[in-house]
C-alpha cells in the first residue's frame, strides 16, 4: 500500500477550513478530464458538527467533544484538547483510515479550530511525527488558513500573520498561508495590504497612529485616549457642598488631576502598545516567511491557483502517470451532496 498526499487544513476557529475543504473537493470533480482528481477529505475535529462536503472518514467515530463534555464534565477546550491527546493514543485508528488510500490519492485532513494545539500544545506536533514514521514524511503540507476580514484591520492582520508564523515554525511542514473569504472583503482594500513590502510599512502606513498623524476621521475612535477626550456624562456634577465650600474646591481641584494623570498613563500605555507592535512587525520581516494567497470561492481561477500552490509546495504530480480521458468513468458517482448539512 502506498502513502498518499495530506493537505493538514488549520488555522483559527471561523477562518473558513470546512469551506476551503469543500470547494477544493468540488474543483477536483471540475478539472478537465486529463487533471481531475479525486479529493477525499477526513475530519479531525471532534467539535465538528456540520459538513458540506462528503466524508471519507469522521474523529466522531472515536471521540467528540460532546461526550467527553458529559462523561468528564470538561468545558469545550478541555474537552478538545482531551479528545486529541486520546487519538494520540489510539493512533492505530488513523493508521487504518490511511490505508485505504493508495499514492495516487489525495486527503484532506479537517484539523480543529483551537489554536493552542497548533502553537503551544504539542499534540499536532506528535500527529505529525507520527505520520512522518509511517513513511508520510515527503507527502504532508500544512495549509493555515486565515480570515481576510482581518485585512481591513492591520493589527488583526499582524496578529493572523504572527499566528501563521508561530504555527509554521511549530509543525514544521511544507507551509501555504491561505486568505479565505476573500469574496466578502473590497478587492481594493485588500491588494493594499497585500503589496505592503513589510509589516513595518503596514504599520506605519495603516496602523492606528498612522492614521491619527494624518488626521484621519476615525483619528480620535481609534486611539487609546478618545474615551478621556470624549464627554463625560458626569462631568456636570457637583458634589453637594458641607459647611466648607472649599471643599468642593478642593474636590474639583482632585478631579482635573486625577483626569490629567489618567491621561498620561493612557498615552504611556499607547507608547508601549506601539513598540511591542513593531516589536511584533521587525520578527515578521526578520523571517520574511509570512505571505498569502488570497482565495475567492466564487472565481475558479483563484481556486486553481490555490490549490497549485500547494501541489507546488510538495511536488505533488510529478511522478503520477498521464491519464486518458476515460478516467471520467472511474470518478462518476463517488461524491454526493455530503453527509450532512449545515
């Protein structure tokens, strides 16, 4: 039996891996008859409840969350980190999923949505190392996948990025960063961040000091300080006065002060804010690793362009054999409408 290629589909929860699954499925079913495939795709997440796509094989089967929530009384994160270290356990399991599928075949591998297991928890690390000992060493490529909506925030970018970085060092594996949802962001907004040369320029050019140094509209909502600067709703209060009217002097006095000293610890606090972002911003571009590729389900263009570069990534095709247009017929009727439904 052969090794087959494993896309690893990760990346935060809601980023869009169920749906970038299911449309590299559908593409596969696509392709001319000399360049389709078959794309089978794997659940890992024992969280998962909903799938557009057609399962080849389901965690559920062993594990969900749902009962480790009612037998250990675990809350959801527990109770995913629990069901991942018992496949850790139970790897014979995945052992003979794998085996069904010959070197000509290509998985997908659904991954969870915790981020921690990706960064800070080895469990995936040992998954992966394990897979490497059953000879899948050369056939495994990582794909993170990463909301655009994060694009129009360049701090939320950074921190996608950082996320992409920590997670691509960690697992150590072929690596393709993926920016989903790219049909739901302005193509204008999002090309401007993506030509940025490096994370500093994005900082300094769309960071939120940037635009307060432009005067921008939004200069004052973005800022730290804007909830000092605005009107209090109790600034008109007097406090009632004692036999001293000094005293509500003395109060007033107190009042501007204490205003001034928020103000100044606020504007202290922002000065760090700024330098462990660039912080942040000079480890990107040391690496010089982080880039995306930019996804939009509803153009087929994009779709191949994606799933090119990650063919790309582990030579994927160089080594299968030229097939004839009747390999139609051996695909017809494999996939359905999924197993189940959103």
């Amino acid at each position: 039996m052969g090794r087959c290629v494993i896309q690893l589909v990760t990346g935060p929860a809601g980023s869009g891996k169920s749906t970038y699954c299911h449309i590299m499925q559908e593409h596969g079913l696509a392709l001319g008859p000399k360049h389709k495939r078959r794309i089978h795709i794997a659940n890992l997440d024992p969280a998962a409840e909903h799938f557009r796509y057609t399962l080849a094989f389901d965690i559920r089967d062993l594990i969900s969350v749902e009962d480790v929530m009612d037998e250990l009384h675990l809350g959801p994160n527990g109770g995913l980190v629990y069901c991942m270290e018992y496949l850790l356990q139970n790897m014979d399991w995945l052992q003979e999923n794998l085996d069904e599928y010959d070197d000509d075949e290509y998985l997908i591998l659904d991954c969870p949505g915790q981020i921690e297991l990706y960064t800070h928890i080895p469990v995936m690390n040992k998954i992966i190392d394990q897979l490497r000992l059953w000879g899948y060493n050369d056939k495994l490529v990582s794909v993170f996948i990463v909301d655009a909506t994060f694009v129009t925030d360049p701090a939320k970018f950074i921190s996608g990025s950082s996320l992409a970085l920590s997670a691509m060092i960690s697992m150590q594996l072929p690596h393709v960063n993926v920016l989903s949802k790219c049909d739901l962001v302005e193509e204008g907004s999002m090309e401007r961040v993506l030509e940025m040369e490096s994370a500093l320029q994005l900082w300094d050019v769309l960071g939120d000091h940037g635009r307060r140094d432009r005067g921008g509209d939004d200069a004052d909502g973005a800022s730290m300080l804007s909830f000092l600067r605005e009107e209090s709703p109790y600034q008109h209060f007097e406090p009632p006065l004692s036999d001293n009217s000094g005293t509500a002097v003395a109060t007033t006095t107190s009042s501007s002060a204490e205003k001034s000293t928020l103000q100044q610890n606020a504007r202290n606090r922002e000065k760090k804010w700024n330098r462990l972002t660039e912080a942040i911003c000079s480890l990107l571009d040391d690496y010089s690793m982080v880039g995306f590729i930019p996804l939009n389900i509803n153009n087929e263009d994009s779709i191949a362009h994606v799933l090119a570069t990650v063919d790309h990534a582990i030579q994927y095709g160089e080594d299968l054999e030229v097939r004839g247009a009747d390999y139609d017929d051996d695909l017809g009727g494999d996939y359905g409408d999924g197993d189940e439904e959103d």
